[in-house]
C-alpha cells in the first residue's frame, strides 16, 4: 500500500511539474493577443504615432504627428509647445528628450516645459535647409547618431554641441535607421542607396559597406529595420516582408522567413520580446515569431473586433520596463 501511495505521489508530482514547465513555455503565441488602445479619443494629439520612448521615471513618450505626448500610466498629456511638431524619432538625455522631426532637430526641457529649436551646423548642410530626421540613436559616449532623409548620416556631440557630417559610401545622403548595439557599434541602413547596410569604422571616422555572406540566393538588401537579438545576432527586416539574421562577426547570414512566408509588407520595425521571441511591424500588420519553432502569427485590424490591433500599419515597437509591448500605428494611435 504505501509503495502504492509513493508511486501515485510521484506521478501526481510528475504531471505537476509538466504543467508547470508547460505553462513557462507558453506565448504570445499560444492564444491570441488582446489590444488595448489609446487614440485621440484618450488626449492623444494624433493617431499617427511614429516614435515611442520611456524615460528613467517611467512615463511613456509618444511622438506623433502633431506633436510630443505623455503618460502616466492613466492619463495622456499632449505637450501643447511641440504641437506644429511631426515627430519621427527620440532619444532621452537626463531630464531631456531629444526630438527628431522631418524639419529638423529639438530638444524638449521636462522641468522647464520648453522647447528649443537645435540648429545643426557642419560642412554637408545646405545653407537654409533642415536636416529631415528619420532615426536615432544615443550612444555611450554621449553622441546623438542621426540617420535622415537627404543629409546622411549626423553625429552629435550633445556636450559640445558639435556636429559631424559622417562619410557614407558613394556620398550616400538617404538612410531610414541608425543602430547602436551593445558593443557600441554603430550600424544604418536604407532603402535608396546602393550600400543599403553600413556599419561605421572608429579607425576611419566613416561609414562602410557591410556585405553579408548568404547561404543560397541573396536577397536585394533594402531595410530600414534593424535590431540586436540577445545572442550578439543581427535582425534585419526588408522592405519586401523578407527577415534576415546575421552574424556581425563573421558577415554569415540567412534569410530566416521569405516575403511569401511572412505575409509581411515594408517592415518597419523588430523587437525582440524575449529570447528568440520576435515582433515584427509592417505594414500588412503586426508578425510574432518564434525563431525556434518557426511559429507565427501575423495579426492584422479587424473591426468587428474591440480588442484587435487597431490598425494595419505598424511603425515603432517598444518593450517597457514593466513587460509591456507598445505599438505605433499610422492610422490607429498606440496599442
């Protein structure tokens, strides 16, 4: 009998712990996502929300198309002084936030609730002409990186005030992303030049072509989606809905998921929510990936639905302190 009743402990231990480890290895893409939304109808000054940031107190920035806003937590604050503001990118700098627009850089003062124009000056800028921003990144020095729409690629010293015009490969002047990995390494990356994936060279102050070595037929490199997955591993979205992962060592690389797999379109952004856990934002919707298992699911707008992803065009992602996944759409405010 009590040989009876230690077998059955066990067993009964055994299926415990296999629900357990069952439960742990659950997803995002084990049951559909529910979306929560917050829109103009929730103080948001726009619907187009093209950047997100959370700053060291934990409110979440959303620049959008007219302007900066904040939350709390519960309520959205618009910043009623950047309101002729179409904000495309972010970067917080102590209790500041660098702000870059399609007309320009600013930079926002949170005790003082002001804003001051930046003025960008350095040998390749047109006299009388705005560098139109489209990415950002600060690294650890210090140094604000700017990838824009037709001036290059922009370094500036947020200390000094210095601003450096950075040698790209055949003088190109159009980049849609600038990255910073955990190296320190400074990566960009388009869709309009013939070197569309550059990495920059400390030796030679400049930027360089960064060619990937393929496994089978190379697709046309054209992104403005980049990301660092927790291995050191590089992601790259394409603008075909294609998704490359390579090694920034060793320049291997593999197309990972083709367009006709992914069902993507124009991929703007990757973030990678856990471990071998990827979102991807496009304009077909919104991917989740399971590198591992090569699971996915893409969730796209359906109206008959209230807590669907309130629209096909998906521009930043952001994973907050908190583990929560905030994402900007075109047309539909933040989810």
């Amino acid at each position: 009998m009590l040989n009876f009743v230690r077998k059955t402990n066990w067993l009964l231990l055994f299926f415990i712990v296999a629900l357990m480890a069952n439960a742990q290895q659950k997803s995002v893409f084990d049951a559909s996502m529910a979306f929560s939304h917050l829109t103009i109808d929730d103080g948001l000054s726009s619907n187009s929300v093209r950047s997100l940031l959370q700053d060291e107190k934990g409110f979440v920035w959303l620049g959008t198309s007219r302007g900066l806003n904040r939350f709390d937590g519960h309520k959205m604050t618009a910043v009623g002084k950047t309101r002729s503001l179409s904000v495309t990118a972010m970067a917080e700098d102590g209790d500041s936030i660098w702000i870059g627009t399609d007309n320009g850089l600013y930079l926002y003062f949170q005790r003082l609730d002001s804003v001051k124009r930046v003025v960008l000056s350095h040998s390749g800028l047109q006299k009388g002409r705005s560098a139109n921003v489209s990415d950002m990144r600060m690294d650890n020095n210090g140094c604000l990186w700017m990838a824009t729409l037709g001036q290059g690629i922009l370094c500036l010293d947020t200390e000094t005030g210095k601003c450096l015009s950075i040698p790209t490969p055949d003088n190109a002047d159009s980049y849609g992303c600038v990255y910073v990995d955990q190296k320190g390494g400074v990566w960009a990356s388009s869709n309009w030049t013939t070197a569309n994936l550059i990495r920059y060279n400390e030796k030679s102050k400049a930027f360089e072509k960064y060619d990937l070595s393929f496994v089978g037929q190379q697709p046309r490199i054209s992104s403005i989606a980049l990301t660092e997955g927790h291995a050191g591993e590089m992601w790259m979205g394409m603008w075909d809905g294609t998704l490359v992962c390579f090694n920034p060592s060793t320049h291997q690389a593999e197309v990972v998921l083709t367009p006709q797999e992914s069902l993507m379109l124009h991929v703007h952004s990757i973030l990678e929510v856990r471990n071998g856990h990827l979102l991807l934002g496009s304009d077909k919707g919104l991917l989740a990936f399971d590198v591992k298992s090569r699971k996915m699911r893409l969730y796209s707008r359906n109206a008959a639905l209230a807590n669907a992803i309130s629209d096909n065009f998906i521009y930043p992602l952001m994973l907050d302190r908190e583990g929560g996944v905030w994402i900007g759409t075109y047309y539909g405010g933040v989810n």
